[in-house]
C-alpha cells in the first residue's frame, strides 16, 4: 500500500470510528457503569471484533456473508438479538454503578466486557459489507496480501482505540459526576434504549445497502 493511499485510509478510519455506531454507546456505556480504567476493557474487545472481521473479508467468508441471504440473515438477526439483549440489562441494570461492586468479580467482569465488545463488532453484517466495499480498494493486488491486512487492521485499531477511549473517559466523567440513584437509572434506560436503537437500526439494514 501507497503511504498516500494509508492516508486517505486512515482519516476515513478516523470518521468511521467518530461515526456513533453500537460500538460508540457500549463503549460509553462501560464507561457510565465503570469508569474509565475498567470500562476500556470493552473497546479491547471492540478491536478483537475488527480483526475478526477483517480476519473474515481475508478468509472469504465475509463474500459468502454479503452474498448469500441465508448467511447474512443469520448474522444480522444474531447481531439484532444481541444489541436488543444489550439494551434490556441495560434498561434493567441495579441503579447503583457497577465500579462500586466488590473487587472479587474484577477479572469476570472484565472478561465479559471484553467478550461483550467482541461480540457487537465480530457479529455486524454492517462491518462486513464495509470491509467489502472499502478494504480493496486500498490493497495492491500484486504486492504481498498480509502485511497489508496488518497495515489495515492496525489502523483500524489505533482509531477505535484512540476514539473509543474518548467515549469511555466522557461517559466516565458523567459517572463521576452521578450521585443519586434516580440518576443512574435515567442513565441506565438511555443507554439501554440506545442498544435498542442500534439493534433496530441493524435489522433494517438490507443487503444491497
């Protein structure tokens, strides 16, 4: 890859990682519920789910995804449930902030985030459509293949993390700043509304788009 073409890549990077997507409210949502050195955690996952992808476009599979009916309905609908099943614990989550709970469920805790952020991005047709359509044209056929996929998952990853990490802090700021039980509960139903939001987004989106 041309280092003008990883220019142009990167700051379209930029404005797909700014871009509010599922990814954007889970992060924030790590963050309001954990603050921000535990609620990064999700965007680690969020990046796995981006190598994922982009591991599926290099494979082939993301073709047979964006191409056959069958195999994109299932991911999108398995995408759908998870968002809509995101948002119901959300809208339910206790009205106390998750940071507060005891130290012994830390590295559970943190696991699930990581698995949570994994699973909004490695089940997204969105992310594999936009790995079809935006991904070859900045590959040079007749140069070696994987250390342009390496080129392009790195930058993928460093936006997203650099953007994420925004998300989180910002959200985190807001726990912060909560105090009262009534709060943290309208915070807890807007993120919870907002996975809804997402996930009904997703089951609109069709395979030509």
């Amino acid at each position: 890859m041309e280092f003008s073409a990883w220019l142009t890549f990167f700051a379209a990077c930029w404005a797909i990682s700014i871009s509010p997507g599922p990814g954007a409210v889970a992060s924030m949502s790590a963050g309001l519920n954990y603050g921000f050195r535990r609620g990064y955690f999700t965007v680690f996952g969020l990046i796995l789910g981006i190598w994922t992808q982009l591991l599926f476009v290099g494979a082939g599979l993301g073709a047979l995804v964006a191409t056959s009916a069958t195999a994109f309905g299932v991911v999108k609908w398995a995408g759908v449930a998870y968002l809509v099943y995101l948002g119901i614990a959300q809208w339910r989550a206790p009205a106390t902030p998750m940071a507060a709970r005891s130290d012994d469920g830390t590295q559970t805790t943190r696991r699930s985030m990581v698995l949570r952020g994994w699973m909004i991005n490695a089940v997204n047709p969105k992310g594999t459509v936009f790995m079809l359509a935006v991904v070859p044209q900045f590959l040079v056929l007749n140069q070696p293949l994987l250390e342009q996929y390496l080129v392009i998952g790195a930058t993928l990853s460093f936006t997203d993390l650099v953007v994420m990490a925004g998300y989180t802090a910002l959200a985190s700021k807001v726990l912060n700043a909560l105090r009262d039980a009534a709060h943290i509960r309208t915070m807890n139903r807007v993120f919870g509304g907002l996975f809804v939001v997402a996930g009904t987004l997703l089951a609109l989106f069709k395979r030509g788009a």
